[in-house]
C-alpha cells in the first residue's frame, strides 16, 4: 500500500536527502522537482514551491494543491500527498521513470514506434476530455501546459500529463493579460489575448498530435506561414508522406500505420482550424480516433469509478492497475454494454468535416 495524504515535513526532508543536487530532475517555472525514495523502495516525485519565488506564489500553489488532489485519471499524474508548512511547500507526486514525450521524439538515439506514438496521444486526449468535463463531468478549473515534454512516459509508455496552470478569470474589461502558454503550441488568438480557453486547448493538442506524427518542434516551425499546422496544410494530403517523421523508418511502409498517419494528420489539422468554433470538442476527438485504430481501452472520458471498474484504473493506494473481471472482457463487448451511457451523455454527431472514413 502507498502511504497517501498529507506528510511531515521531517519525511520529506529524509527521502530528498535534505534536497540534494544529486536528485534534482528539473526545474520549471516557479517549482523544483526531485525524486524521493521511502525507506520500503517506493520512488516518488516531489515538486517544491522554491523559496524565492514564495511571494504571491504561496496562495496560487496552496489553490493548485488543493485542486489537483482531487484530480484521478489514467494519464495524468498522480498526486499521493503534501507536505505545507511555513517555509516548506511540496506536492508529493507520482514518479515516472520514461521520461518525457519530447525526449523520446527529439532526443538522438532515442526513438518511438507508431503504435506507441497513437497510443500516447489517444491517452492525452482522454485526460484532456477528463479534465474539460466532458459527458456531463465536472470541469476541473485548470489547463494543461501543452508541450511535449509536459507528457511523461510510464513503465509501459503510458502518457501521463503534468504541468497544469489554474484557469484564470476571464477580463471583464478585455484587457490583455501576459501570455502564458507554450511557444509554438498555443492559438494565435490566445497568444494576442493572453487568455485561456477549451478550444485554445483543442488547437494546442492538435499542434502535439502534428508533433507526435511529424517529429518536429513546433517551435522550430516559421510562424510566419503558420507554425507547425501551415506547414502539414502544405503538404495535406498530396504529398503527406514528406511530412511523416523520418524516425519512423518501416512504420510508415505499413499500409496500416500509414493509413493511421494520415488520419491523424487530419484530426490535427481539424483540431488547429484557424476559427475556434469549428474546432471539435475533446470527446470528438476521441470518437475520431475511434474511427481511426483499436485503442487498448475505450476511448471514453469515463468517471473514475467506472474506470476502476473496468480495470484501467489505479485505485486511491496503489500504483499497480486494479484488476477486476471486466477486464477480461474483451474490449468491442463492453464497450457496447456502454453505448446506453454514451448516447445519453456523449457529444452531438460529427460534422462530416470531422468524419474520417
């Protein structure tokens, strides 16, 4: 069992070793994050508000503390405890040992197989329909920091998001608050503004997804002529074999990768429209991956409880999967037990923009 809740102060300063350099993963931001390791082996993660940025950080970690350990999902990290005190701040997280979807992209010698590329974005857009409130969910007051490497990878290659900001009222006098999201993911629209939004975020998803397909920063793309979705638009559908990652040798000879490649070329390019209103919901995205490959469980923003039910999710103590019979169910069969809570609480029909078949 995981020892969940709240943690002394003396804990944490014991499985850091005091803080030390030598555990450091990284730094981000106003936070530090390094690993812990308790005295029965269990590694952890532990993100620290760093001193001189206590200011007027203190309230908005204590806000964002508060919000995320409530927040279970399959593909996004967990949040085990806290440990708050006058001069010590930290979120005591899951750890991930894979490192981050950008590494694995960009990193030399480092490289992913397609079906672990669609299976990592399939499960980002299932935490991102999660966290949106989709099918009749409740909205989680936060956005994701859309980047690559806000996407951690698990044992299995599981994506696991981290790095959330707290939704932020919205203006009433329209003024413009400081940009805030990641260069080369973000809507243009957002980028002027400085505010964030559900469809900015679906155009930030789907400019990962061209990443994931393609292999190319979207920092490094000129955003003069569109940034990384204008330069996939030149290209679609003609000649989209020239945009596919190069790291991704034989896949792209598959007739049936290559089918799922330019499919999700196309959901992102739908996701990255240049009008917010025509960009899909989560949930549609997931209906059009649906359309596109057999996922290795449902694509469904289900509630947790369900989730649990059905095998894939981790219950409130433990970092191994629950098992449970539905689980030997074979997936087309229970998801069709589902279609019942899926036409009561799912999105309205695709436009036929968004059909992929």
């Amino acid at each position: 069992m995981f020892p969940p809740g709240d943690y002394a102060k003396r804990t944490i300063i014991k499985i850091t070793d005091d803080f030390n350099n030598s555990n450091l993963i990284g730094v981000g931001g106003y936070c530090a994050v390094y690993k812990g390791v308790f005295t029965s082996g269990r590694v952890v993660a532990v993100k620290r508000l760093r001193p001189e940025y206590y200011g007027g950080n203190v309230k908005k970690f204590d806000k964002e503390r508060r919000i995320l350990i409530n927040v279970k999902h399959p593909n996004i990290v967990r949040v085990y405890g806290t440990c708050c005190t006058k001069r010590l701040k930290v979120l005591v997280l899951q750890y991930v040992p894979n490192g981050s979807l950008d590494r694995k992209l960009h990193q030399s010698g480092s490289s992913l197989h397609w079906s672990s590329r669609i299976d990592i974005a399939a499960g980002i857009a299932q935490a991102l329909a999660y966290l949106h409130g989709e099918w009749k969910g409740k909205r989680h007051p936060m956005f994701w920091e859309t980047k690559a490497s806000s996407v951690l990878l698990d044992d299995d290659y599981n994506a696991r998001l981290t790095d959330f900001r707290l939704a932020k009222a919205k203006p009433e006098d329209n003024t413009k608050t400081p940009f805030s999201g990641s260069i080369g993911y973000t809507a243009p629209a957002e980028c002027l503004s400085g505010n964030r939004t559900l469809p900015g975020e679906v155009y930030s998803f789907g400019t990962l997804l061209l990443e994931i397909v393609t292999g190319i920063r979207p920092c490094d793309a000129d955003a003069s002529q569109g940034g990384l979705p204008g330069l996939v638009r030149q290209a679609f559908p003609r000649n989209v074999r020239s945009i596919f990652d190069p790291q991704l040798g034989d896949d792209v000879r598959r007739v049936e990768y290559f089918d799922q490649m330019t499919r999700c070329t196309r959901i992102g390019l739908i996701c990255t429209n240049e009008l917010p209103e025509e960009r899909p919901s989560m949930q549609n995205v997931l209906f059009m991956f649906g359309q596109t490959y057999s996922p290795p469980r449902a694509l469904l923003p289900l509630p947790g409880w369900l989730l649990l039910a059905l095998g894939v999710a981790e219950d409130n103590h433990t970092e191994r999967p629950t098992w449970s019979p539905w689980s030997l169910v074979p997936l087309p069969i229970w998801l069709m037990m589902l279609l019942g809570f899926a036409q009561e609480n799912g999105p309205q029909r695709l436009p036929n923009s968004m059909l992929l078949a």
